[in-house]
C-alpha cells in the first residue's frame, strides 16, 4: 500500500482528489470545514517536501455549470486553514487549467473548480481522467467519502499514474482503521449495530458475524427481531418481510460462536414526539399504542458492561431517536460507554452516516479512537467490499 511517505514531492507537482464536499449556508459560507481540515496533512506534507498542489475536487450535485455549486466560495476557508494562499482555476480541465498547474511553482496550491460541472465525472470517462491526468506528476488520493465511486477523479485517474500513485494521509488513516476493526483487531471484537431498519444493515451484519465476537443490535431494528422472537412491540417500528432474516441472523450468529445483545427494556413512547408521555416497559411487552424510542435503562447498563470488556469496538448507527432529546440518553450513554473504554485502551471506531452526527452532536469526537469521514464508502466496507477508488490505487 503506497502512502505519501514512499514518495518525495520535491519539485513535484501532487494532483490530489480531496473531498471538499462541504455544507455552504445562503451566504456560501462553509458552516462545517472539517473536511478541509482532514485534508490538511496530505497538503502540507507535499509542500513542506517543497512540491506543489493541485486539488480537485466535487461540490454537491450540480446539474451542468451551476453556480452556486462552485468551488470559489470555498477559496478563502481554504486559505484560513491552511494559512497558504490558493489559486483558482475556473474549470478543471482543458488549457486554462494545463497553463495555470504547469505555471504551479514549489510552495503554491491550485484548486480546481468543481469536476461535477462535468457530466464526465461520475461516468468515469476516460477522456476526461487523462486531461485530470494532465495536471500533475503524482497522483494523491485523500478522499475516502467518495472512494466508494468509480468516477473519472476517483479511480479512472489512477490508470495514468501507474508507478506514481498513492494514498493521502487521511485515507491511509481509514483503511488502517477499518483494517483495525475487520481484519486484526483485539479480541473481543464488538461490533454497535443502531438506526432504523435492519433492511439497510443486512450486509453488514452478514459479514461482520465472521469478524466478531459480540454484536450490540439497537435501534428500531430491535422491534423486527423481538417480534420475531414472539414478543409484542406495540406501534414500534418493523420490517414484517425481515423477520424471517432476523432469525437467520440469530442462528447464524450461534453456530458461529458470536453472542448477540439486544435492548431488554426500552423507553416507549405513545407519539412519534418529543413531548410524548412515555414510560419504561420491557422490550417483549410493549403495550399497543406505544412505541420504543430508545434504549431502557437496564438495556444500557447491559451495555455498558459488554462494551467495557471489549478491546476493539465498531459503532454504526443511534440506539433511540437520539435527534428528539428525550429519546437521546441511549445513544448518549453508550457513547460514554465507548469513550470509558476507549480511555482504558480499547480502540474504537465510529463510522457511517448518523452515528458520526450523533457523536459530533454530544462531543465523543475526541473521546474514540476514529471517527470516519465517509459515510456511504464506510458502509460498503463494512459490508466487506473493495472500494474502486482504493483498488485503483492497490493495483
Ligand atoms: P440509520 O441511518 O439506519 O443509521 O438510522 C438512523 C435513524 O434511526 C435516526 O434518524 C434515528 O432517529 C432512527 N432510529 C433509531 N432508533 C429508532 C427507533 N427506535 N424508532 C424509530 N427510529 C429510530
């Protein structure tokens, strides 16, 4: 796996796809720069070297030229966080963009404007990665939120790079971490299983029973296995056409020798509300006209003693409607859980879509071991695939 450190960018110039995919108010201020942040190493390693940058990256989803989906509007947070000053070339391929990279000199950074102004970019043209291609020596790739896709930037680019290619420092950190997790992490292995529906985690459980050793499933996909199991969830939510499955699961996860946890007690709730009246009941019987929201309080100290004996840890997904506070202490209390045994020399790994929010939201950031920063590419390598943008790199 070639990283940054098998290379010395003196006077070399380093075409990095970043993912600077970041959330713009009205104003097209950057209301959350931790993206540009993250992408901060890998940039001023090449300079430091005494290279150049050339970074590209996607905004949004335009439609053609849009606009409000350009990368300019990102210039000056870029210059803040990097304290360098960053050119702009205003489109990412063609002669303008040749000149301007070609004119790059040792210490100066070149953004490109948005690739998705070209429809070739996520249909992986060819064409359109060898004019990427063009623009720098080495090719970097640093943004693990879109390494999932095979578009033109992401995985076609590294065909013409075959020697000169490489990992940036924070998807070398993701791989090591799902490496972690996955494939050589320190037994007893748990994995967190939350969110809504078993159906958007089916993969994930299937392939992380070969992996671990205790699996923590909560959330509202805890009603379809409690019905399954014969108990009453009242009004909660449930995939009926997945309770077959859950069984499976349970059996799967017997035969080979992985103990599954789920919640005993839950809040119920009888509204779909924060200002629902709510009460304590046991997850087998909870009465018609109410539904579990959240975690009980035994279902966490539960929890809480198997999260404590494990060394390695892999959280995806809330326990409880944690977006309405009083269906939050669930997911707030395994987060303590986690930090407590982070403290104590577990590794643990956050990744996936609302686990990561829920963890930004009640400050466990700084408290584990790895928070990921691809949502979707997270997913699919928990759900055990390769992902094209890392294979073109590994090839
Ligand atoms: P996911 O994207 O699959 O990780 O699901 C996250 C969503 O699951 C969050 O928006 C939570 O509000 C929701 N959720 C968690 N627990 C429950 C529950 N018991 N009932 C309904 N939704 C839930």
């Amino acid at each position: 796996m070639k990283t940054l450190n098998d290379f010395n960018f003196k006077d070399k110039k380093a075409l990095i796809r970043v993912d600077f995919n970041v959330p713009l108010n009205d104003k097209f201020e950057v209301t959350d720069a931790t993206r540009i942040v993250s992408a901060k190493p890998t940039i001023i390693k090449i300079l430091e070297d005494g290279g150049s940058c050339v970074l590209m990256s996607h905004l949004g989803r335009p439609k053609g030229v849009q606009e409000e989906f350009s990368l300019k509007h990102i210039v000056n947070k870029i210059e803040d966080i990097l304290g360098v000053e960053v050119k702009f070339s205003p489109n990412c391929v063609g002669p303008e963009a040749e000149k301007m990279a070609n004119a790059l000199q040792p210490g100066e950074i070149l953004l490109l404007e948005n690739l998705r102004f070209h429809e070739e970019e996520t249909k992986g043209d060819r064409d359109f990665a060898k004019q990427l291609s063009k623009l720098g020596d080495i090719y970097v790739n640093d943004a693990f939120g879109t390494a999932h896709r095979a578009h033109a930037s992401t995985t076609i680019v590294a065909e013409f790079f075959p020697e000169n290619k490489c990992f940036g420092s924070l998807l070398a950190q993701e791989i090591e971490s799902i490496k972690k997790v996955m494939e050589d992490g320190e037994k007893p292995v748990l994995a967190v299983l939350g969110g809504a529906k078993v159906s958007s985690k089916i993969t994930i459980i299937e392939n992380i029973l070969d992996k671990v050793n205790h699996l923590i499933i909560g959330g509202g996909m805890t009603f379809t296995f409690i019905k399954a199991q014969g108990g009453s969830i009242g009004d909660s939510i449930c995939e009926d056409d997945k309770m077959e499955l859950a069984l499976d699961i349970l059996k799967q996860a017997e035969a080979k020798g992985v103990k599954i946890h789920l919640p005993v007690d839950v809040i119920a709730a009888d509204a779909f509300s924060n200002d629902a009246n709510t009460q304590v009941v046991d997850v087998k019987h909870i009465p018609d006209g109410w539904q579990g929201l959240d975690a009980g309080p035994k279902s966490i100290e539960n929890f809480d003693a198997v999260v404590n004996e494990c060394k390695t840890i892999l959280w995806n997904g809330p326990l409880g409607v944690f977006e309405m506070e009083n269906f939050s202490k669930g997911t707030i209390e395994l987060g303590n859980s986690i930090a407590n045994a982070t403290k104590n020399g577990a590794f643990s790994l956050v990744g996936g879509g609302d686990s990561v929010a829920a963890v930004k939201q009640f400050g466990f950031e700084n408290k584990v071991s790895y928070v990921s920063t691809g949502g979707g590419a997270m997913l699919e390598s928990l759900e055990g695939k390769t992902l094209p943008g890392i294979a073109a790199i590994l090839d």
